[in-house]
C-alpha cells in the first residue's frame, strides 16, 4: 500500500477567518477517502488545498504542506498547471460546459495538445466508458452536454477529468444534487474507479462514506478529529465528538 | 372608491402619462428629421461632394469621414478595452488598485466629450504634431468610448458562470487557455452588443472630433489617416451654425441629421437583435 497524499499540519484561512487547522493526513493509493462532518467544518476547504483550487478565490492562505508522491504541492517552483492535471476535481454541482458530449470529454486532452481526431475519439469513448456513461450517450454525443440528465452531467464531469488521464480524483459532495438513483450509479462508479486512481470524497451523507469509502477522516470545526478504517470509524469511533455526529446527535 | 385604490389609480395614470410624453417626444423629434430630411436625400445626396458653396449637391464625403473616424476609432479602442477589461475581470486579483481602476474607468465615462475634444486637441493635433487628422480624431474617440467597451467587456465576461473557469482550472488549464476556451466564447455575444452602441456612439460624437479632425469643407475623400475630413456630425453643427446662409441649407442640414440618424439607430437596432438572440440561445 503506497501514500499518494500527505498533508502536514495543513491549515487555510480566508482573510481573517481559518478555515482548516493543522490538519495532517495520509490518502493511500488506490483507495477511497471519504471527509465527513457538519457544514463550515472546513472539508470543503481542504479538498481544495489538495489540488490548490483554493487560491482561484483569490485571498487564501495556506501553511504546512500538501505532499503529492513525495512533493510539496506548495512550493513555489511547483507546477500548478501540472498538479491539477494529476489531480482532478468533480464538483458537487455537475458543470458541464455548453458545448457537446464529445467536445467536454475532448477539452482537457486538446487544451494538452492532443489534436488528431482519431486519438481523440479513443480518448473520448475510453473516458465515457470508465464513467459508464457510453452506454447512454455512444448515439449522440454531438448532442449538447446540457441536455443530459443531472447524474449523467455528473458523470460526463467524471469522464471529463479521467480524459486527461489524472492520478487522483478529488470529488467535492459529487451527489448532493442528484436523485438516489443518480447517486447510486456515481457511488459504484466510485467504488471502480479506486481500481485505477485514487479518490478524496467530501460527503455529508455518512450513509455515503460508509458505503464507498476505505478512510474516513470526520472534520469539526476546521480541525481533523478523527481518521482511520471507515468500519472504525463508524462502528468504533474514538473520540466522543465523532460518535456523536455518527449517530445523529449533531449535524 | 375607496381611497387606496384611487391613490392607486391617480399614481398609475400619472406614470402613464409621464411615460406616454417620453415616447410622444422620440416620435415627435424622429418624426420632424424624417419630414423634413426626406425629401433632400437621394441618390445624389448621398454619393456627391457639396457644391456651391456647401449649398447644393451631396454629403458623400461626410458620410465616408464618418465611416473612417468610426472605423479608426474601434481599431484603437476595441484591443485595448477587451485587453483591460480581460485583465481587470480574469487576472487582477481584487483589492484596492482594482477597485481604483474601475472607479476610475467610471469616470472617464463621465466627462464631457469637449473635454475630451480639449485634450485630444492638445495632446495628439498639437503635442504630438498629427495636425487636424483622422488619426488625432480617433485617437480622441478612442479615449471617450474606452469606457463603455471596458463596461460591456467587463460585464459580458462576468456572466459567465465561476464554474466554466473552475471546470476548466481544473483540468489543468492555464489561467489564459481557460479565457480564451471556455470563457470568451460565452462572453462573446454580451460583448458584441456593448461593442455596437459604442460604435453607434463614436459615429454619433460632434465635441471630440470638432478639434481633432473634423473640416468645415473639403470636396475629397481622405486617402491618408494623416488628413482631415468632413463628418456627419460636425456637418449638421457646422450648417446649423456656422453657415453663412443657414436659412437656405436647412433641408441639407435635416438631410444629413436623417443620414446620421438612421445609421446610429440601425446601430442600435442591430444591438437590440443580437441581445435577443443570444439571450435566446444562451442555455446555461
């Protein structure tokens, strides 16, 4: 089992307000890591430091370290262009672009250069397939990405970030806008793509967590309070805050 | 009655009203250019130099004068409003120089355009020695719709939603790959609108180019930036004004106001259409 992320004493603050504190945890490879807790407990926040999206708001501070494979993600000859094409994101409103099927599968590879038809049309059936979309879609994906359904939006989103062939997957609340049935197919889409990649899930459905992930860290009040084996954590939890919130008490 | 209700109406007639006399008004003024304008245009009107002393034959070379101010004037002001506005709306991060600039850029909007016609005057016809020329008259231009292209930029680019930016970001696209990818194309329509009544209101503009660029007369077409020329505009003040028989160039002076009158408001037309069709077509 290898670390793909590691966070050391991580903590972000907008302006005045922190939002994660000294928050340092081990994402495994291949595996599925749920964020759990209240709303403002900060786990949006730090699914953001991981692919340093937080800084596109504009007036982040970021102290400690994000280590990808061994490096820190803040330093400052790092990449960012190169990061977020090694970890992408899924966010919790699906955001397809107004263009065609194809053509939001297609964006990532062209803005990277790929430009034969032939490469690309590989590129986007494989991606569609990986995000079992292909089935739904392999007739006409000309067709505007708008006219999709919310889940097959969310999954074309998904088939979007595979396409430029990324190494980590961050998804932030990916469901929290899709029917059940809709969040079913993405929840075992999840639990196949941990085959090929490494996914970061922010949820605050616990239901969730349990279901798709292997790790679970429960967040409250900006700070990490409890991490570990989601059976662990659901059927074992150590810290009383953490039991709480599981049960229902607070949320 | 009760008296709420009659409140009510007394204030809603008073509205309808108020508004009735607004339009009573544009229809009153386009209606006295085209009743006494249209019956000078035609063919000749359009196409031939002013003869006798400005008081028979056509305004061709004002109708080009204006067509080449305008044109000129977009060639400066179109790269440099789009470019600001792309920094100011995608690049700068917020914060006091931001706001500075955009307040200001406020109020460049709000200087009289004779100011402008001033400053042109004495910074490109004279400091910069390009003399009574198309190029001092568009450059002035240029400075006075500046504004309005930075405002129609700025706000075209703000309507597209934080989440194109975001997908594209994402996917490891730089900052200027995702404007020029995912960003400007949806702006695009939003800017050609601001884009068209900046156009309509360079073609417009008399206090500006009066200084810079405009002549009283002159029977040829420009073939040089460097020359001065007749225009629409000043030639409606001039033959209002400056003429010395105003009485007997009236009707050239309703003529040409109906040329320029027409082509700002099919400027504006063309405006309103590809408003509507865009927000038509827009589906996100």
């Amino acid at each position: 089992m290898s670390l793909r992320i590691e966070t050391r004493s991580l903590s972000v603050s907008f302006g005045e307000v922190q939002a994660i504190k000294d928050v340092s945890l081990q994402v495994l490879a291949n595996k599925v890591t749920a964020i759990i807790g209240p709303s403002g407990c900060g786990k949006s926040t730090f699914i953001k430091s991981l692919n340093r999206m937080n800084e596109i708001v504009g007036k982040a501070t970021t102290n400690g370290s994000v280590l990808l494979d061994g490096k820190n993600i803040y330093d400052k000859d790092y990449d960012v262009v190169s990061l977020r094409r090694k970890v992408g994101m899924i966010f919790q409103k699906p955001n397809p672009f107004p263009k065609s099927i194809y053509d939001n599968v297609a964006y990532g590879p062209r803005i990277h250069g790929t430009r034969e038809k032939t490469v690309l049309d590989k590129i986007v059936e494989e991606n569609l397939k990986k995000a079992t979309l292909w089935d739904e879609v392999s007739d006409r994906i000309a067709a505007s990405a708008l006219d999709l359904s919310g889940g097959q939006q969310q999954r074309l989103c998904i088939a979007r970030a595979l396409a430029v062939d990324p190494e980590v997957i961050l998804m932030d609340e990916p469901c929290s806008a899709l029917d059940p049935l809709a969040t079913a197919k993405i929840e075992s889409l999840i639990r196949k793509l941990s085959e090929e990649y490494t996914v970061v899930i922010v949820t605050h459905n616990m239901q969730q967590a349990a279901r798709v992930s292997d790790y679970t860290g429960f967040f409250y009040l900006g700070k990490l309070v409890e991490f570990g084996f989601t059976k662990d954590v659901f059927e074992n939890p150590k810290n009383p805050l953490t039991e709480k919130y599981i049960t229902g008490e607070f949320g | 009655m009760n008296l709420k209700l009659l409140k009510q109406k007394i204030y809603f007639n008073f509205f309808r009203i108020v508004t009735a006399v607004v339009v009573a008004f544009l229809i009153y003024m386009i209606g006295t250019f085209v009743y006494n304008g249209i019956g000078v245009i035609d063919w000749t009107f359009l196409t031939d130099i002013p003869r006798r002393g400005m008081t028979e034959g056509g305004i061709f070379p004002a109708i080009v004068g204006t067509l080449y101010l305008t044109l000129a004037t977009m060639a400066f002001a179109l790269p440099i409003g789009i470019a600001a506005a792309i920094y100011l709306v995608e690049y700068a991060k917020e914060g006091r120089i931001v706001g500075a600039i955009n307040s200001a850029i406020i109020n460049l909007a709000g200087i009289p355009s004779v100011i402008f016609g001033l400053f042109g005057f004495g910074l490109f016809v004279v400091f910069m020695g390009l003399g009574t020329s198309i190029l001092a008259g568009a450059l002035t231009m240029s400075l006075l719709v500046l504004p309005i292209v930075i405002a129609a930029t700025r706000e075209a680019l703000l309507s597209v939603p934080k989440s194109f930016r975001e997908g594209s970001l994402a996917l490891g696209a730089t900052k200027w790959q995702t404007t020029r990818n995912n960003v400007l194309p949806y702006a695009l329509p939003g800017m050609l609108t601001g884009i068209i009544l900046a156009v309509a209101r360079a073609a417009g503009e008399t206090a500006p180019i009066i200084t810079t660029a405009a002549f009283f007369f002159s029977p040829s077409i420009p073939t040089s930036p460097l020359q001065g020329t007749m225009a629409l505009s000043t030639h409606i003040y001039y033959m209002a004004t400056q003429h010395p028989n105003i009485g007997l160039v009236r009707p050239i002076t309703y003529g040409t106001a109906l040329v320029l009158l027409v082509m700002v408001l099919s400027l504006n037309l063309i405006a309103i259409i590809v408003r509507t069709r865009y927000r038509r077509r827009r589906n996100w």
